[in-house]
C-alpha cells in the first residue's frame, strides 16, 4: 500500500513537471532566443505521447492570446474611429495645402534656380580650392625630397660622393619618411642602395686609378724628397762648417778638393734643374692627389665597410711594395738603374707616412715599421747582390751617395736605418777593392811608361814642378849648377800623386757615413795600407819579374823604392792634414809602406843576382874550350874578357845603390862564376882534359882575380871578393905545379896548402887529365925518347889516384 501511494506521488510529480516543461518550451519558442531545434527536442526526448501533448499546450498558449488580441482591438476600437473621421474631416484642408505648397514649390524652384547655379559654383570653387591647397601642402612636403633627391644626383655628377652619402643619410631618415605613401618615394627608396653601390665601385675605381697613379709616379716623389733631403743636409753642413772656422781651416786643402768632387758627382742629373732658391718647396701632396683616397676611406667608413677597405688598401699596397722593390737586372750597370730604384723605394714610403699622418686607422705605425723592415731585408739583400757586380768605384761611389741620401731621406721620415749604414762599410770594402784594380792598373800603366832613368831637370822651374809633386830633399843636390838629374826615376812623382789620390778617392766614400774623424782615420790609413801592401807591392814584384826589366832597370827600381819609403812619412802627414787627428793619438795605425819598399827592394836585389847568375850562365854558354890543346893561347878567353868587361859596366851602374847591396851583388856574381868554372871543369860530359887546356883556364881564373882585386864595387876589404875564387886557385895550382906529395901529406891539416881542394874533386879532374895523356901520347908516339918520362907520369898519376880514391872512401864511409 505503502509502495502504490508512493508510485502515485511520482506520477503526480512527473505531470507536473511535464506541464513546466511544455511551459518553458513555448515561452523559449515566443522569445526567438534559443535555437528551435534545441527547444523541440528538449520537449520530445523519452516522453510518450509528448507530441500529442505539446500540441494540445500550444493550442492553448495560441487560444489564450487570440483573447488578449481581441480584448485589445476592442479597447481602441472607438478611437481609431475617431481617427478616421478627423482625417476625412481634414481631407479637402489638405488638398488645398498641396496645391498651394506645389504652387509655392514651383515658384521657389522657379526663383532659385540661379541661386542653385551660383551655389554649384561656389560648392565647385571651393572643392577646387581645397584641392589646390591639400596639393600645396603635399608638394611642400615632396619639395624637400625632390630637392634633396636632385642635390644627391648633381653630387653624384660632380663626384662628391661621400656628400651624396650623407644626402642619403637624410633622406632615408628625415625626408622620404614624410612622404612615403607615394609611388616616386618608393622608387628612391629602391634606388638608394644601388646608388650605394655605384658609389662604392666608383669610389674603388678611383681608388686603384690612385694607386696606379702613385705606383706610376713614385720615383718622382721619391726623387723630390730625396732632393729635399739633400739640400736639407747640405745647408746643415754649410752652416756648420761656418759656425766651425777652425774646423775649415784644417780640412781646407783636403777636403774642399773632396767636398767639389761630390758635389758633381751626388746626385748630379736627378737635382741640376732645381736649384734655385725661389723655388717652392714641393711635398708629396702637391705631387699627388691624395682625395680618392679620402673620399674611399671616408665613403666605407660611412657604410661601414672601413675595414673591408684598410684591409684591402694594404693588400694592395704590399703587393705594389713587392713591385718597387724587385730590381732590373741590369740595374748594376748604371747609376740611373740605382737611383730609379731608390727613387720608387722612397716614393712609395713617403706616401705611406703621409697616409699615415692624415687619415686615422687606414695604416698604422706598425704597420709601416713592419712593412719597412721587410722592405729593409729585401734592399740589403738587392743591393748586396747588384754592388757585388760593380768594378768601377765611380759607379759604387755614386751608389754609396745615392744609399746616404736615401737613408738620411727615410730617417727623415722616421723610419730607422741603421741596417743600411752597416751595409755602407761592406759596399766600402768593395769600393776599396774596385779602386785597388784601378790602381793596380794605374800602377802597371805607370810601371810600363817609365823609362827608369834619374829625371833631368834642364832648370828651376822643372825642379820645382818635380817637388811640387813629390817630397824630395836633397841638400847635396841642390848645390848643384842646372841642369842636373834627381836619382829617382819618372814613376816616383806619379806613383806619389796616384797614392794621394787613392786616399782623396778613399775618403769620398767616408764622407757622409755618420762617422766621427778618428773613424774616417783609420779607414784611411787602412786602405792606404792595402794599397801600398797589397797592390803597390803586388805591381813591383811583378815589374820585378818581367823579363825585359834588365839590371839597369832593377837598379833604379831599388833607388826609387828608397825615396818611396822615405815618402811614406810625408803620406802619413797628408792623412792627418785631412782628417785633423794627430799622430800621436795612441789608436791612430801607421803606413806599412816601410816594409812594403823593403819587400820589393829585397826581390829586386834578388832579382839583380839572379840576372846577374844568368848573364854569366850566357857567357859561360858560349865557352869554346878546347880541352885536347897542346898549349894555352897565352891570353884569357875572349868569352871571359867579354863577361868581365860587361861586370866592370854593371858594376859602375850599381854606385846609386846602397854600398851593401852592392858589395852583395859583386860577391854574388863573383860566386856564381867561380861556380859556374868549377862545373865546367867537373863536367861529367868532358872526360879528358889535357895540361894545355888546364893551362888556359888556369889564364881565365887569373883575370878573374885580377878583376876582383881591382875592386869592381868599393867598400871590400882586403882580399875579401878575391876569395871567391880560392877553391878554383887551390885546384888549378895544385895541377899546375903536380904538388900531389904535398897535397897528400897535407891533407886534413888546418895549414894545408891545398886545404879548400876536396879529394872528390881532385880525383875528379885528375882522371880526366890523366884520360887527356893517355889520348895525347897515343897520338905522338913518333916521340919515342918521351915514352919513359909519360910512363912514370901515368904510374905516379895511378897511384895518386889510388890513394884519392882512398880518401873518398874514407870520407864516405865516416860521414
């Protein structure tokens, strides 16, 4: 029960519901809020008969307001009625109204249709007017545009590009933002960029047009700062040669003769044209056009690219240094080929260390000082290689010039250059050796037209032109009466002047080297010394060597290497005058010549033996003995007479030498000759000689000893020179008196007679002798009372060649 009460509620429950549920859904579908659709199903969704239903609630609902409808109309019926009456009431009113108002409407129309044209007018006027004046104000603000656009176009023609950058700058920025809704804004917007291209490849173009330019004119720039350079230095120098007059006074004879000879030879054709005092002083900029540069730098600072541009101009610029710095190959053979060469060098860096003072960043110290010393390296290298090829120190005196002024040109410049006065003092000791060769030349010349005879001097004047070249004094000669002969001969004078001019050449290339006078002392004295050691030295023992210098030749060569040597102290003299340091300074080096002149008056004095030997060799040559005579002539050889008169001729040319030289050459000659006898005798060719022969060379060694003791050259004592012909006189005497007992009795004892005769020579002879008499008594033995006399002869000649024999063995056998 409990159960079924419960069910009935629900359906109770459930009905009302159901009717909410219809009542919501017809409210929903009169506000036209919620979707149909939605509101339907909502009604239909799990309800039976819920169509049946909805229907009969609609009905209803639709029921319901046709009531409230009618009650409505009803309602205002009455007055809608009234309405209707009023308006038919007023009907005829208002058709007078309309035709009055269409009348009124005519006439107005009618009268204000010239008003109306008037009115379009004014309206057309004024629509034109503020059309004009929007025009106005929007060409006010194109104007600055167009202007500034045609300003950066005429920059442009005008190449003023880094203004017609900063135009575009402003336009991008302030103009073209104002006015950029129309089209002609958008086309420059488009054609600034390429605009800053152009630029950037006009900019580049001109900027290797520039460095073609320089790479072109360099040696021009390099020439006009060397020229500046140059007289830059020599108005130091003036001035300070001015400001020292005791300085000018002691270099004057020395150094002015030097200071005229570089001054024509410096530089001589790069500067002549451009001395005048008036002129303007010429700069790398006034030689170049430095703005592409400039502009370049400036216009890739502007778009940023300043880097891409530094890194780029020195690229090229390296490359351009590598260019200048590769000689010609045949720069070696001109001074023209070095100066050309110095001139680019100079140029090039002249123009760098202006880019360097005017522009900021585009190259820096470093980088020249990095440049210059791989530049440096190559110059040192070139000019070691190109000098090593020059053999005229005119040309490696003009290059050591051109090397001074290009340093003290990039020194000005701050740029160091030590290196190079180092290389100077190895192109000095070239130079030294180039003007060696010339010398040496100079010397053979001087050697080859001597005719080496004392010079003769007819009066005053010559003697004093002689002097004026050499320092020679002699008291005794100048006592007497002209003409007279100077002992010396015609290559003193001029080897005296050549070696002068060697030390004035010498010290042309120490000129301008930085180096203090006791500096340029020494490398005088030092190369003065080669030259006399080495070359002059060299020249004499080779004059001494040649075969057509005869002894009368030899013989004056020894007098004029006395008075050269007594020169060499007039030489250090001249020295000192020019680089005013005394020669007491405890550094200052002396002149070897001293034992130069006695070098070569020893190989002349051994060359005058040597000729003197071979002169008696040729007489000796011409010997006509006939050694199977009978009997001597009665009288010396010919042969003999001859040489002896040609030693009495020589002998008297040898009074000039000194009184050692010689008594050493007579003793000499007189030795050689007694030797070259000896060896005639002992000749092993000759195996007989008979007494006749022995007779007449015992009449030759006789006028020898006459001719020694007659004393051919003062000065001997006693029978000093006779001497050198004992061994032959001991010989000769023993065979010709046959004093063998004594001779044999004697020997070994320090009283011998016959103490210089040597056993081996002895037998020597005697066995020829004794061949000589065997021959001869075979040829007369028609003779027969002589028979027993040559028998007892040979037997006593047997048995004293038996004991001589005897005595050589025993001589051989204790040595």
């Amino acid at each position: 029960m409990a159960k079924k009460s419960k069910s009935n509620l629900s359906e109770l429950y459930l009905e009302e519901n159901k009717d909410q549920i219809y009542e919501n859904a017809l409210a929903e579908i009169q506000s036209f809020e919620l979707p149909l659709g939605t509101t339907i199903r909502s009604v239909y969704d799990d309800q039976p008969n819920a169509h049946q239903k909805f229907m009969e609630k609609l009905d209803a609902c639709i029921r319901n307001h046709d009531r409230e409808i009618e009650k409505m109309c009803n309602f205002h019926h009455q007055g809608f009625v009234d309405a209707i009456t009023e308006l038919l009431k007023v009907r005829a009113d208002a058709e007078k109204l309309k035709v009055q108002v269409t009348d009124t409407n005519r006439r107005l129309q009618d009268a204000g249709k010239e008003v109306i044209a008037q009115t379009e007018e004014i309206i057309r006027c004024r629509v034109q007017q503020r059309n004009i004046t929007t025009v106005v104000e929007k060409l006010q603000l194109c104007l600055p545009v167009l202007e500034m656009y045609s300003k950066l176009k005429e920059q442009m023609s005008v190449k003023r590009y880094y203004s017609a950058l900063k135009t575009m700058e402003q336009l991008e920025n302030l103009y073209l933002p104002r006015v950029s809704q129309y089209r002609f804004c958008q086309i420059m917007m488009e054609n600034l960029p390429k605009l800053r291209e152009e630029i950037k490849e006009i900019s580049m173009s001109d900027l290797k047009d520039f460095l073609e330019s320089i790479r072109k004119h360099s040696d021009r720039i390099g020439e006009t700062a060397m020229k500046q350079a140059q007289q830059q230095k020599t108005f130091s120098t003036a001035l300070q040669k001015q400001n020292n007059v005791n300085y000018g006074r002691n270099m004057h004879l020395g150094r002015n003769r030097i200071l005229e000879s570089k001054n024509e030879i410096t530089l001589k054709r790069t500067f002549e044209d451009e001395d005048e005092h008036d002129e303007e002083v010429l700069t790398a900029q006034d030689l170049v056009d430095f703005s592409p540069v400039y502009r370049c730098l400036h216009i890739y600072s502007v778009l940023g690219d300043g880097e891409i541009f530094e890194n780029y101009y020195r690229k090229q610029r390296r490359k351009q240094a590598r260019l200048v710095l590769q000689p010609q190959s045949s720069m070696h053979e001109t001074v023209e080929g070095y100066r050309r060469y110095f001139s680019q060098i100079v140029g090039f860096f002249v123009v760098e260390d202006h880019i360097l003072h005017v522009t900021q960043g585009l190259v820096t110290r470093t980088y020249t000082d990095e440049l210059w010393n791989m530049a440096l390296s190559k110059i040192i290298a070139v000019l070691r290689t190109h000098s090593s090829y020059c053999s005229d120190p005119d040309l490696v005196l003009e290059l050591k010039n051109l090397i001074v002024v290009f340093a003290d040109t990039l020194q000005g410049y701050g740029f160091p250059v030590n290196r190079l006065f180092d290389l100077l003092f190895e192109i000095r000791d070239q130079y030294n050796e180039t003007l060696l060769k010339k010398w040496s030349g100079l010397f053979r010349d001087i050697f080859e037209a001597d005719n080496y005879s004392p010079i003769p001097v007819a009066n005053e004047e010559e003697y004093r032109i002689v002097i004026s070249k050499f320092p020679f004094q002699d008291p005794e000669l100048d006592k007497q009466s002209f003409p007279k002969k100077l002992p010396m001969s015609q290559s003193v004078p001029q080897i005296y002047m050549q070696v002068k001019e060697f030390i004035y050449a010498s010290l042309k290339f120490s000129e301008s080297l930085h180096r203090s006078s006791t500096e340029i002392d020494d490398m005088l004295r030092k190369s003065t010394n080669l030259l006399l050691t080495r070359t002059l030295s060299s020249c004499l023992q080779n004059l001494i060597k040649k075969p057509h210098i005869g002894l009368t030749e030899l013989v004056q060569i020894i007098i004029n290497t006395t008075h050269l040597e007594q020169a060499c102290k007039y030489l250090e003299d001249f020295i000192s005058n020019i680089t005013n340091i005394s020669q007491l300074t405890v550094h200052t080096a002396r002149l070897y010549g001293l034992s130069t002149f006695k070098d070569a008056r020893h190989a002349a004095e051994g060359e005058i033996y040597t000729k003197l030997n071979q002169k008696i060799d040729e007489f000796i040559q011409i010997a006509d003995y006939d050694w199977t005579m009978s009997e001597s002539d009665g009288r010396a050889s010919g042969y003999l007479m001859d040489l002896i008169n040609f030693l009495r001729s020589t002998f008297q040319v040898f009074t000039h030498l000194p009184g050692k030289v010689a008594q050493t050459a007579c003793m000499s000659a007189c030795q050689h000759l007694s030797m070259s006898l000896m060896q005639m005798l002992l000749d092993s060719e000759l195996k007989q000689i008979s007494m006749g022969a022995i007779q007449q060379f015992n009449l030759d060694v006789i006028q020898c000893e006459l001719f020694a003791s007659s004393e051919p050259v003062p000065g001997f004592q006693g029978d000093t020179l006779q001497l050198a012909f004992i061994d032959l006189r001991q010989l000769l005497d023993l065979f010709m008196v046959w004093d063998w007992s004594t001779y044999l009795a004697d020997y070994g004892q320090a009283t011998s007679k016959y103490l210089r005769v040597n056993p081996s020579t002895a037998l020597t002879l005697l066995e020829k002798v004794h061949r000589g008499m065997k021959d001869s008594s075979k040829k007369n033995n028609i003779f027969a009372q002589f028979r027993k006399n040559d028998r007892d002869k040979q037997k006593l000649i047997e048995t004293v060649v038996k004991q001589l024999r005897s005595l050589v063995n025993g001589m051989s056998q204790h040595t």
